[in-house]
C-alpha cells in the first residue's frame, strides 16, 4: 500500500513539474517572439507580449473557421480508410509475442495528440479535482493561456523568485546559467517551428503532385509530426503511406520517397542553418530523452523529451562541465 501511494506521489509529481515545464516552453515561445516584435517596433516588452498572444490567437481561429471545416471531413475519410487496413495489420501482429509488445507501444498521430491533450487534462484534474472532462479540457485551455502569458509578461520575477533558493555566491551562475536555457529554448522552438511550416508546405505541394487524396489532412498531420523530432515523421509517414498504398504500391513508393525527400532537406538543411548559434545537441541525446520519458509515461513525456535534454545540456555544460570539471565546450563543434 504505501509503495503504490509512493509511486503515485511520485508520478503525479512527475507530470506535474513537466506541465509546469510545457507552460516555461510556451511562455519562452512568446517571448521570442514579443521580442523580435519590440526590437522591430516601437512597442515596449510588455504590450509586444499581450500583441504576440493576440496574433497567435487570431492566427489559431482564423486557420480553425477556414479549414476546419474540410480538415474535419478528411480526417473522417482518412479514419475510415485506414480503419481496415490497421485492424488487418494488428490481427495479424497479435499472432506474434513481439507483435503483440508492439501494439500495445505503436502509437498512430490522431492517438498521440489524444494523449497529449488528455494527459494534460488529467494532470489538470489531479490538481483541480474537476471532473467533467469537458469542463476539465476548456479549464486547460485557459489555464494554459494565461499562466503563460503571466510568465511571458515578467519572467524576470519568476527567476528572481526562484535564485532565492540558490546560496547568494551561486545566484550570478545561476542566473547566467538560466539566460542560456533560455535563449536555446527559443532557438530550439523556432527551428520546430519553421520544421513544421517547411514540412507542412512540401507535404502539401508534393503530395498534390503526385495527386493523393485527402491533401490537406496529410499535410498537417506530417507538420505536426516535424515538431516531434525522430519519432513524428515516422508518424506522420503511416498514413500517407496506407492512403496511397490504397490505390497502388506504385503511388505509396513515391510518396515514401517523398517524405525521405522533405526529411532530407529538414535535417541536412534547414534544421543545421537555424541551429547555429546554439549549443550542438548530438542526435543521440535528443533521441534517449525521447525514448526514457516515451517508455516512463508515453506521448506526453515523449514530446518534451528534446527540449528538456536540450536544456540539460546546457545546465550540465555550465554548471558541472565547467564550473566543477573546470573545461570548456565548444556551442557548437559542427559550425
């Protein structure tokens, strides 16, 4: 009894220092952006903050009245094409032990974004105690909206706050330590962002080439998928591959080529241009971090594992590499 309330305890915990996590990473996302905004315009920080949430949210609705509509009829369609063919394939894969393991860890995109939305509701519910799940999603919503725009608005408050856990002769350190999180956490969304632009515009553009049904639907599920480095592309590659199998091996074999094609241009050109100028992070670090938090707690885990091993390695540069071991590493041996 007292070792299960203990692993309770200490997954709730878990998920709870990751959302708090997830409310850091949008709000350094918002920040970037008030700030490219303030140092074009002749907005000061804070009012650059409240007009960055305010594009973004126009942005959000007005994509939602255009396409939602189509979005939601092919996503329809998309589901009841592939229905079949993945029941076939998981039949057949239940007759297999290693099979069987597989199902029960393969996750489709629709069921990532699933998790991802419910866990964040079901931590929200831990905390809140609400328990329509209805009620509970909106509150996220909300919750989400404004923590965030609260951090963005004064973040120097919420560090100032925190540094006085730290001994005075470490609070400088620290702080210098905290700036460089923050700008990497910034770089690192603005390479996923522009991923996912980049790959949801060449999904689009290529896949109308090639004449494939449910366009649209593909093409947001592969810009989606580029913000989950490794695994999202292999994600989002499924069921384009199942739709054009459909019609003809020939037609999934281009569409195949295709995604290695945009992946190709992600990750040997754009992706190494927009990483420059921050700390070089082996694909092997982002890679276990995906996979520790993916197998500890699934979907929700495994979408912040990059950034948070990206912000690791910045605290164990500075604070341990440096400061204990007393050596130096390069921000970015591969420029």
């Amino acid at each position: 009894m007292f070792l299960w309330l203990f692993i309770s305890f200490v997954d709730a915990t878990v998920d709870i220092l990751l959302l708090l996590f997830l409310y850091v990473l949008i709000a350094v996302g918002i920040r970037g952006a008030s700030d490219w905004i303030s140092q074009r315009t002749p907005f000061w920080k804070r009012l650059a903050v409240g007009l960055t949430a305010i594009l973004i949210t126009v942005m959000i609705v007005v994509a939602a009245l255009t396409i939602s509509p189509s979005l939601i009829q092919q996503l329809t369609q998309l589901n009841s094409i592939l229905e079949a063919p993945l029941q076939q394939i998981g039949q057949e894969l239940q007759r297999y032990g290693w099979g069987q393991q597989l199902m029960e860890r393969l996750l489709t995109t629709s069921e990532l974004l699933n998790q991802i939305v419910g866990r964040s509701s079901t931590i929200f519910t831990r905390v809140t105690g609400i328990i329509s799940s209805v009620l509970s999603l909106l509150s996220t919503i909300v919750i989400v909206f404004f923590v965030t725009l609260f951090l963005a608005l004064e973040p120097e408050t919420y560090v100032s706050n925190f540094l006085h856990l730290i001994p005075k002769e470490r609070r400088q350190r620290v702080r210098e330590t905290l700036g460089e999180v923050n700008h990497t956490l910034k770089q690192w969304i603005l390479t996923r962002v522009v991923s996912m632009v980049e790959v949801g515009i060449l999904s689009f553009i290529g896949l109308q080439l090639l004449g494939t049904p449910l366009v649209l639907s593909l093409a947001i599920i592969a810009a989606i998928g580029a913000f989950i480095p490794t695994f999202g592309p292999v994600l989002a590659l499924i069921p384009a591959v199942m739709v054009a199998l459909i019609h003809s091996p020939g037609d999934a074999v281009f569409v195949l080529i295709l995604y290695l094609l945009i992946q190709m241009i992600d990750n040997y050109l754009v992706t190494p241009i927009l990483q420059k100028s921050i700390l070089y992070l082996p694909p092997v670090y982002s890679l276990a971090a995906q996979l520790f938090f993916g197998v500890l707690a699934g979907a929700f885990r495994l979408v912040l594992g990059a950034p948070i091993a990206a912000a690791l390695v910045v605290v164990v540069r500075i604070l341990y590499v440096e400061d204990v071991l007393h050596d130096d590493i390069e921000a970015n041996p591969s420029a």
